[in-house]
C-alpha cells in the first residue's frame, strides 16, 4: 500500500542542509585549531628542548674553560671543541680563554649549541700572579766564605763569566775595605772606614758601622742588630732605578757625608738624619720623630707603625769539616809523598827544594798527569814551590787534589795545557767533625801563603780550617773556604765556583729574611661576575 506523508511543509530540506554545513564547518575549525595547537605545541617542545641543550652545552664549555685555566698556565690555556654527554653529538660548545692586557682579570667565554639554537655564558675571575718564596733571587753560587772574624783590604775581587761573586763570613765581625761584586753576607757586624764597596746587598746578623771613607751600597742594607747602625755610605742605584732598603732592627744613624741615600729606611728604633738626604721613606716606632740635622729632609714621608717586623739574621751554615776520601775522586793516580833525606820522585823534597840540578821538579811533574792526581802531601811539614824552580806546569789533567798541612806557593804559576779545563783543589783537612774550623797548627795559625802566585789559569778552590796569608799577592781563579783571612800583599780574586765534594755551593741556605717574589706565571682567582651573553634562536 502507498502512503503517503500529507503533513510536511515547503522549506524543511533547505534548513536541514544549513544545519549539516554549520555542523561540518564547526566540526572542521576544531579539527584545525587543535592540529594547529598539537604543531605549535610540538614546536615549542622542540624549541624549549633546544635552548636548554645550548645552555648545558655552554655550561659544560665554561667547566671545560675552567678546568683548562686550572691547568697549567692561565693565559696560555686552550680549549678543544666538544659535545654535550647524552645528547648524541647534537648539542655542541666551543669555549675560549681570553686575560686582559693589565694582567689583572681573565675572561672565559663558551658557547653552547643546540637544534640551530645557540647560548653564550661569560665569566671574569681575577688573575692571581704566582709567587713563592726565596731567600735573596740576587744571589749567584760563587763566594769567598770566611768563618772567623777577619778584616779584608788589598784585595781586588773581579765578577767572571757572568758570576757576582759574594762574601760570606759566618761568625763575623768583618771588616770591609774592598769592592763586593755581588753580596756581602755576615753573621755579626760590619764595619769599614775606608773603601767598602758592595754591588749587591749586604745581609748582617749585627749592626753595620760605616764611619768615614767613600763606601758605597748599590742594593739593600739589612741588619738584624738591635744596637745602633751607623752609616754614612752612598745607598741605592742609578738615577730612575726603584728605591733601596735600609731596615735595622734597633737604631740608624744616617751619617753626614754628602753622599745619595737612594732608599726607603725602615728601623726598630730612633732614626737620625744628618745633613742628608732621604730619598724615600722613613718608618720608625710610634711615639719616635726623626731627628733631622740641619739640610737634611725625608722626600718620601714618614711612617710611625705599632707593628714594624722583626728583622731576621741570616741563616748561616755552621763550617763543613772536610777529610780527604778516596771515593770521592774515583780513578785518581795517587802520589804519596814521604818524608825522606832523599830526593826520590815521592820524597817531599822533590816538591819543595833545590838540589842543584833541578828545582821543584814534583810542581813542574804535574804537567804529565791527565786525568785525576791526588798528590798527598800529608806526612811532609810543607808542600812549597818556594826553592828557586818558578814552576809553571801547563796542566791536562781534569782534576788536580793536593793534600798539605801547610803551603807555600810564592813563585807558582799554574797554566791549562791546550783543550783542557784543569781544576784544581788545596786541601788543608779537618779532622775534627764538630761543624767548626778546627786548624791542626793552632786556632790562629796561618797556613797558607801564596806570595804572587799565578793561579789565573785554572779554577781552584782554597779549603783550609786555618787562616790565609796573602803577603806578596798573587791572582786566584776560583773561591776560598778559610778560617780567617789575613790582608798583606795586594791580590785578585777573579771569583769561579769551586767547591768540594758533597759541600753545597757558597749560596746553599744564605741570605738572611725569605723575600715573595713572582715567577711570571699565573692561576684563577675568585669570580669577579658571570652573565649569560645571549643567544640565538
């Protein structure tokens, strides 16, 4: 049967179509808003996962900048390229370390990169110069080292090849009547009066008294004595050089002489300016003024301080007992001299006299030997070239040792044969191991003289636990180790380090208060500011 709907109206299939389209366009914007949404979403997890990449990989950078300035020297530090752990090479940085010209500051910089996004982190740390402590940077292991009191003149001590040479007297007092090309190191006082000239600087566990003569001081002055310092010496370097130091542990009194005072004074007690000029300062106890002569003055100021530091004495080696060793000159051909009337090749006559047909002829001997000659001289009273003969041996040997109780070399020369380098060794023993002189003729006996004799052709060493004589005067090529030092005859001493074996060289442990100096290079100091740069998407 056909039925048939007789209640629809006109118009109802044209609304419903609307409502289907206004479905499907509704349905469409939220299919796009949330596709946008679910992209920019996406986006932003990338872009976020990125820049926080760049900025662990910066980060790693700077550790990585850090580490290397810590290494070794800062301003030469170098940082390899490398990636962030974990990311898969993704996330990169590259990091550089960068010091100031005013050597004050260092910067490190690293850049840390990421899925095209890029971050710069910046950091400045102070720049720290390295320093370390020392006793005196000025002092060189060439010295005459004297350990009685002993007064020095008439002897013209000359630096050679690059060495200063310096003066050490242990126990002191010293007298001061030459010119020091390096310095002067005393365990008690120094004095002069006339023509004590020092290039370097002087170091004295006692006071210092220079009171007439023209002496003169190029470095510093530093006595630990607590008495009063007298010193009217010229002080300091030339014109523009830095200002020397004067400090004493008790009183100075700077001397009228007319003569520059090229230096800061720093004393432990009263200080008094006659008629001179102080360059620079003066710092004394609170409560004390300078008292200052008429045309006297204190360009640099002065300085009243609670607190002025102990002034230390200088730390001295007791003396090194020495006693001839075998061992110590491995392969040396000995010569034994005897004490015989005959004049046999091993007699001490052979050395020493003059039997009509030859003349120290055992001196002369020396010029065959080459390697290492001990001659031990040990049982005769004297080991003399003073008989006549002059000998004037041109040595090849390496190492010349010579064992006496008492020398003389008055008419000695002593020559390098062709292409050697000889050294030589006088040796007076020390049997008594007490860190003291202990001279077998006596306390204040002399026993060695070397009367004009010409040692400017081999570097030699002078060890006796007695005093040296230099009547007559002579020319030395090398160092001393004495007991004391007797001034009678003009001699040069053309200062070459010789020492003896197992004995540390004149400079081991001297010069008195450690000073800071620094070594030129540098470490990382404490973090002046950080800040990130920026970066880029």
């Amino acid at each position: 049967m056909l039925v048939t709907r007789t209640d629809e109206r006109p118009g109802d299939d044209g609304a419903a179509l609307i409502s289907v389209v206004i479905v499907a366009l509704v349905l469409g914007l939220l299919t796009v808003a949330l596709s946008a949404a679910v992209m920019n979403t996406t986006r932003t997890t990338v872009d976020v996962r990125g820049t926080l990449q760049a900025q662990a990989a910066a980060d790693a950078g700077m550790a990585a900048a850090v580490a290397a300035a810590k290494a070794g020297e800062v301003c030469a530090a170098t940082v390899p390229d490398g990636t962030l752990p974990g990311s898969g090479g993704g996330a990169a940085y590259t990091a550089r370390v960068t010091c100031d010209d005013a050597m004050t500051s260092v910067t490190l910089e690293a850049t840390g990169t990421a899925g095209g996004t890029s971050t710069t982190v910046q950091a400045v740390h102070r720049l720290v110069p390295e320093t370390t402590e020392v006793i005196d940077p000025s002092l060189t292991p060439v010295g005459l080292v004297i350990y009685e009191g002993s007064s020095m003149g008439q002897v013209t001590l000359l630096a050679h090849g690059g060495n200063e040479p310096q003066i050490v007297s242990v126990k002191g007092p010293f007298g001061c009547r030459l010119t020091v090309p390096g310095n002067l190191i005393v365990g008690g006082d120094v004095t002069s009066s006339d023509g004590c000239n020092v290039a370097g600087d002087i170091y004295v566990g006692g006071t210092v008294t220079f009171n007439g003569g023209a002496t003169t001081v190029t470095g510093d002055i530093v006595a630990a004595g607590t008495g009063l310092s007298r010193i009217n010496s010229s002080i300091g370097g030339p014109a523009g050089s830095p200002l020397s130091t004067v400090r004493t542990g008790g009183a100075v009194d700077l001397l009228w002489s007319g003569a520059r005072l090229h230096a800061n004074v720093v004393a432990g007690g009263a200080v008094t300016v006659n008629s001179r000029v102080v360059e620079g300062s003066v710092t004394l106890p609170a409560g004390l003024t300078p008292s200052i002569g008429s045309g006297g003055r204190i360009d640099g100021g002065v300085v009243n301080s609670d607190s002025i530091p102990v002034v230390e004495p200088p730390a001295l080696p007791g003396w090194i007992d020495y006693t001839y060793k075998p061992e110590d000159w491995p392969g040396a051909v000995v010569v034994t001299l005897r004490k015989v009337s005959d004049m046999s090749t091993t007699s001490c006559r052979y050395f020493n006299e003059n039997n009509g047909t030859f003349a120290n002829q055992g001196w002369k001997d020396l010029a065959n030997y080459t390697g290492t000659v001990v001659v031990d001289a040990r049982a005769c009273d004297l080991l003399t070239s003073n008989a006549g003969g002059n000998p004037a041996p041109a040595l090849k040997a390496s190492h010349v040792v010579l064992l006496a109780k008492r020398y003389n070399t008055t008419g000695l020369t002593m020559t390098s044969a062709p292409g050697a380098s000889p050294r030589v060794w006088f040796i007076t023993e020390d049997t008594v191991p007490d860190a003291k002189p202990t001279c077998p003729l006596g306390a204040t006996a002399t026993n060695f003289d070397t009367n004009g004799a010409n040692l400017d052709g081999v570097r030699s060493l002078i060890y006796t636990p007695c005093r040296l004589s230099v009547s007559g005067g002579g020319v030395l090529l090398g160092s001393l180790y004495t007991n004391g030092f007797n001034s009678g005859g003009q001699i040069t001493i053309k200062g070459e380090l010789m020492t003896l074996p197992g004995m540390p060289p004149p400079d081991a442990g001297y010069g008195g208060t450690p000073v800071v100096v620094e070594t030129g290079r540098h470490t990382l100091g404490e973090v002046l500011s950080r800040r990130d740069v920026g970066g880029e998407p």
